[in-house]
C-alpha cells in the first residue's frame, strides 16, 4: 500500500500543475477560453467526501475558491454542513468537472465545463484520492463521469434513482445531486422528493464522515 505521506505530497505537486494549467487557451478544443485561465479546485489526501461539481461561476472565477456564492449557501444547507466545515479540506475534496470559469452564453448562463480539463487531469487526480467513499455527482457532467452506465436519461431520471444508485455494490458510493444554482428552484419545487428523502439521508452521510 501506498504511504499516505506520499500519497499526499504527489497530490500536492499534481494539484499544483492543475492550478497552472493553461490548456484551454493554448491547446483548446473549440474555441479559445474567453480570459485568463484561473484553475478552482481543492482536492484532498484526507477527506471521505468528493464533491464532483460543474464548473466555477463569475463570482468563484473572482474568489479563486469554490462556492463563494448563492449555490454555495444552498448546497451548504443541503449538507446541514458551516462554511468552516465545509472548506475543511479533512472533511471535502471539491473537485469540479471543469476547473475554470468557461464564459457565459447570449442569454446570461454559464456555458458548460471545458472539454479539456477531465481528460487531461481527472483520472490522475482520483488515483491519488483513494480514500474517498462518498461521491456527490452535482449535475449531468459529473454524473455522466462518475456513474457511466448507472446515469438516466436526464438530470431528473438520474436522481430520482438515487435509492438504487446508492443501494448498488462498490466503493465509492455515489449520490446524484442537481446543481444548486438558483436557476433550479423551479426543479425543487416540482420534485418535493428531493428535500423529503434524499436530503436526510444525505445529512446523515456527511455528519458521520466529518472530522
């Protein structure tokens, strides 16, 4: 077995290429990122809990730290977790699918996560990560990443089966989450479910992981 010492320094030295990582804007697939890159991420040789998100928004691309804004309230109190607990990085490892803001669309949202960043980093960040058990899948990139096959066919199939896909063999186990934006209140309020039966077992999950 790896000691974790090692384990943690190589994360260390891998997380700090990511964080250097201008791929986007010299070797982007598409079109160039539209300004300076600015790599969001805190992984973690520690932390049970891996929170897979999208991609930053404006007000992270500004902070430099992730969830520095409305969503980040929401999925805090999803998790019944502080913001000191939760920028423990003994309790979480928030590593999104795409490390940099990608720029908005004609209409005003975020456009999805860079293509280039979860091939190019993913894999070799979850390799150094092996103690993780717990995975919230935030939105249909993460998902599609970290469940394959187990994904339905939209955001709202997808979590609406989170009972099976958390009663499925192996580690980690995963939950599927929609994104906490507060462009999916409308989705909350048409799926009651989400905040009477998943949310509770959540908390539960994440106060029994904590350090």
């Amino acid at each position: 077995m790896d000691n974790p010492a090692d384990i943690s320094e190589d994360l260390e030295n891998l997380t700090a290429r990511v964080r250097a990582c201008r791929i986007c804007v010299e070797h982007p697939l598409g079109r160039p990122l539209p300004h300076e890159p600015r790599p969001v991420l805190l992984p973690s040789s520690t932390a049970r809990i891996l929170l897979a998100s999208q991609a930053p928004g404006t007000k992270v691309h500004i902070s430099g730290m992730p969830f520095t804004d409305a969503s980040g309230d929401r999925l805090r109190s999803w998790l019944g977790v502080s913001s000191d607990e939760f920028y423990d990085t003994r309790n979480f490892a928030i590593v999104p699918m795409g490390f940099c803001f990608p720029g908005q669309d004609a209409k005003g949202g975020d456009l999805p996560p860079r293509r280039e960043c979860a091939p190019a980093w993913r894999a070799g960040l979850m390799a150094l990560m092996p103690q993780i058990d717990l995975v919230l899948t935030i939105g249909i990139y993460a998902q599609s990443w970290h469940m394959g096959a187990a994904r339905g066919g939209s955001l709202t199939e997808t979590v609406r089966n989170w009972r099976a896909i958390w009663d499925a063999p192996g580690s980690p186990k995963v939950l599927p989450l929609p994104h906490p934006s507060w462009r999916n209140t409308g989705w909350l309020k048409k799926n009651p479910w989400f905040e009477m039966d998943l949310l509770p077992l959540l908390r539960s999950e994440i106060r029994s992981r904590l350090a």
